[in-house]
C-alpha cells in the first residue's frame, strides 16, 4: 500500500459509508491511487473524464477572471462528485459520494487532507 492509499483510507474512515470512489488523478487521467466501495462505479473512467473536467474548469476560471479554481462540484441523481487541484495544478482528487453526504463535512475532510495527498505524489 503506497502513502497515497494511506491518506485515502483515512479519508474513507472519516466520510464512511456515503464514500463511493476517491482517486488522486495526474492531468493525463491516470489514477495513481484511489478507492472504490460501489462496484457499479467506473473509477477509471470518471478519473478520465474529470480531467477534462477541471481542464475546462481551469481554463473557463482564467476567461473570466474570477480567480483560481477551488473545486468543481458535480451533482447527479444518486451522487455528489467534487473535484479539486491538487500543488501546482497536475495532479487532481476527485470524490464521489452519495447524497447523504453532507457537503461541508466532504469538503472540509478534502481541505484537511488535500496538502498530505500532494506531498505523498512521487515528483
């Protein structure tokens, strides 16, 4: 088990039950450590296309200039997806979890945790 899957397993023990997917991505949509607790879930694809996610999110922030971005929050029928830079912006995490979850606890975890996750990315 590497650093990465030991921050993450922290983060699954504080969010527990509402946690679907957690992964830390590279900006080429590789996953280089996650979690999965839905089976039904395609971890790697939603890693993939979240890149292009905050890609775009990145890139809209700059046209309009608001400043940078924070995290991108995606609401579904069966799920919340939050996605945030990671450093200097080439690594991205991104959480899914149910809409049980209570937002400000996922995203106040995902503050807590954001800075042990980049400095355990091998550079």
């Amino acid at each position: 088990m590497t650093k990465i899957d030991d921050i993450l397993q922290e983060v699954r023990t504080e969010l527990g039950s509402d946690l679907i997917s957690t992964d830390v991505v590279g900006m080429d949509g590789l996953s280089i450590g996650g979690i999965i607790t839905d089976p039904n879930f395609n971890a790697s694809a939603a890693a993939a296309r979240f890149a292009m996610v905050m890609q775009l999110a990145r890139k809209v922030s700059n046209k309009i200039a608001l400043g940078e971005v924070e995290d991108s929050l995606v609401t579904t029928g069966g799920a919340y997806i939050i996605s945030r830079f990671l450093g200097d912006g080439s690594y991205y995490w991104g959480l899914a979890v149910t809409k049980d979850a209570v937002l400000g606890l996922v995203r106040m975890t995902m503050n807590e945790y954001a800075d042990q996750l980049w400095d355990a990315i091998p550079k």
